[in-house]
C-alpha cells in the first residue's frame, strides 16, 4: 500500500503547526501557558498546533481516528478565556474563519481513541524546552495494525547541521514505511521577526506549506561510535545508568541532551548513535505515551536503525496510549543495540 495522501497532508498539516509555534515564540515575551493535571505546561501554541493538525486530518480522512496529547476541557472554562481567544487568534492566522468553539471542536478531534488504523500527534513534544528557548518538536504519526507507516517531526529551532549551530534552523523529517527516511529545511523562513507570508494575508500573515524546489536528503544512521542522547528533564530518564550504559558499549563522550523527539532526528541522520530514556528513579510506574515516540521510532527504522523497550521488545502502539507492556526506550543505530540491551539486563 502506498501512502502519498497520507504523507503529503501530513507534510503540510505539520508544516504549518511548526510555523504557527514559532511564531508564538517569536511573539510572545512570555508565552503563556496552563497547568495540566499532571503539572506539566500547556501552551498557546500546543493548542494551536493541535487545532491545526487536527482541522486537516479530520477534513482529508474524516474515518481515522486521533490520538493527541491535548484536549479543550481547561479552554472553555470562562477564566480561560483570554487564552482561548489568544488561541484562536494565531490558528485565524492559518484558518481565516476560525472560531472559539471552531477551535476547540478541532482541539478535541485529537479525543480519539486507539484503532487498527489511527493517527497519533504532540502538537509541542518539549513543551519546557520550547519555553526555554530550546528544542522542541510538533510530531505527527500514522499507526495501522499496531505498526507506524507515516511520520513527520518538523524541528524548528533544530540546526540542519549540528556543527554549524548558529546558521540554517528549521529541520523537517520524513519517513515512510519501506520507503526510506528524509531530511529537509522546513518550508518557512524567518525574516524580520515574522514567518513567510503569503499574499492573501492582510492584518495576519497566512504560512505556506514547504517551498517548492526545497531539497531533500536522504539520511541514515552512522556506524562509528560517536556520542548519544539522553532528555534535559532529570525526570524524563536516569542520567546515571544512561551514562554507565553509553560508557560500557564503548560511547566515551559527553551525552548530547535535548528535549522532545529531536533526539530521533540526531540518531536517525547520524549525529549520534544511541538514545536511552531509561525509567527515571523519581517515577518508577511511568509509562511513556504513544505520541511521544511513534513518528521518531518508524524515522530510525527507516534510517537503518533500531527502537525496542528496554528489554528489547518492540514498542506497543496497538494496546492504548500509554504503552503498559513497555519499560524504558532504546534507540540505536541497529549495530550495537544488543550490547545494549545485553548491558542493561546486567545491571
């Protein structure tokens, strides 16, 4: 089967959640942000991001369904009001007819439960990261029989070239199953502090989707023993064993820390050659969630490499949204994943 439509709305849906989070941050001295149950941030722009997505799958493929981190409950609670029209305001920019209650209709797409065929977004994977000025990443996943097909993980404070930090930002990754994995620049550039404009926009500029002409490159994993990835958040892993596992398979460098699925993109085109987000001693019950590594996991396999749990097996996207049967995350480039997971049943 061949998934064209699938990529090519995906491109584009992504593509402008990217534009309209960047924007915010370009915007906003201080972006404002909510507190979710579990006390981590939510933004303006990770409702946006999802309103935007959402609109598009729900318009392109009405029978799939959506499984996002966010939902607008907090949103229509009159104290939030403000926010919600904050929000609105930056997805008018993309959708010109756009409502409160439009956007929180689309918001709430991403309700969805897990299906044999489904779709599974983080409008902002890296919320703290995207707060701080850092990485963060907009992910977007096609899931079918439990297995990814489709992803796209557009990167936009990513640097094209991590020896060349201070040039070209903006990275979009792209993989299809049996196709392959792709890098390009993402399909917006930044000049005067605004993002492209097209020339329907008047009072808001209205972003396009990626450029013609822009090129693509195909990229794999390395194979030489270079340094690996681990998160920012302490509570996102332990830095201790992450370290002592790096060191006994031979990594002898410093880890690379990023926030958000960036670190896919890092091992997927060769940056580094190992990612471990092992449980964190602070949350021994935590189980991660499907949307934080379906679109970075099929991006390594199609680059040459591997993912599997910390024992090895593979991750379960087919059981719900937290994967309950998984422990831990691994992710290599394929030729020294079982020294690694050798090393962790040793410790």
């Amino acid at each position: 089967m061949t998934y064209t439509q699938e990529k090519q709305l995906a491109i584009e849906a992504v593509t402008q959640a990217a534009a309209l989070c960047a924007t915010v941050r370009a915007e906003m001295a201080q972006v404002e942000t909510m507190q979710k149950g579990d006390h981590s941030p939510v933004t303006v722009a990770d409702f946006g991001a999802q309103a935007l997505v959402c609109q598009y799958l729900a318009a392109a493929f009405p029978h799939d369904a959506v499984v996002a981190e966010e939902d607008a409950t907090a949103l229509r609670k009159t104290e939030n009001a403000s926010t919600l029209a904050k929000v609105t305001e930056y997805v008018g920019r993309f959708q010109p007819n756009a409502t409160p209650e439009m956007v929180c209709r689309w918001i709430d797409v991403g309700n969805g439960q897990v299906a044999s065929r489904y779709w599974t977004l983080d409008p902002i994977d890296g919320t703290k990261g995207f707060l701080r000025n850092d990485q963060y990443a907009v992910a977007l996943a096609l899931i079918e029989n439990g297995q990814p097909q489709v992803s796209v993980l557009a990167c936009p404070a990513l640097p094209l070239d991590l020896n060349c930090p201070d040039e070209e930002l903006a990275v979009l990754f792209v993989a299809v199953r049996g196709e392959g994995a792709m890098m390009e620049r993402l399909g917006f550039g930044k000049t005067n502090n605004m993002f492209v404009l097209s020339d329907r926009a008047s009072e808001f500029p209205t972003y396009l989707p990626p450029f013609e002409g822009i090129k693509s490159e195909v990229i794999h994993v390395a194979r030489e023993h270079l340094r690996f990835v681990e998160s920012v958040e302490a509570d996102h892993g332990d830095h201790v064993l992450q370290q002592a596992i790096a060191q006994a398979v031979g990594i002898s460098q410093p880890s690379l820390r990023m926030d958000s699925q960036a670190k896919y993109g890092a091992v997927a085109r060769g940056d580094a050659i190992l990612y471990l987000r092992l449980p964190s001693l602070k949350s021994p019950t935590y189980r991660e969630k499907i949307w934080d590594h379906a679109a970075g996991a099929l991006l390594v396999e199609e680059a040459g490499g591997r993912v599997t749990d910390m024992h090895g097996q593979p991750l379960d996207f087919a059981s719900g949204q937290r994967m309950e049967n998984n422990r831990g995350v691994v992710v290599s480039n394929g030729v020294i994943h079982a020294v690694v997971i050798e090393a962790l049943n040793k410790k």
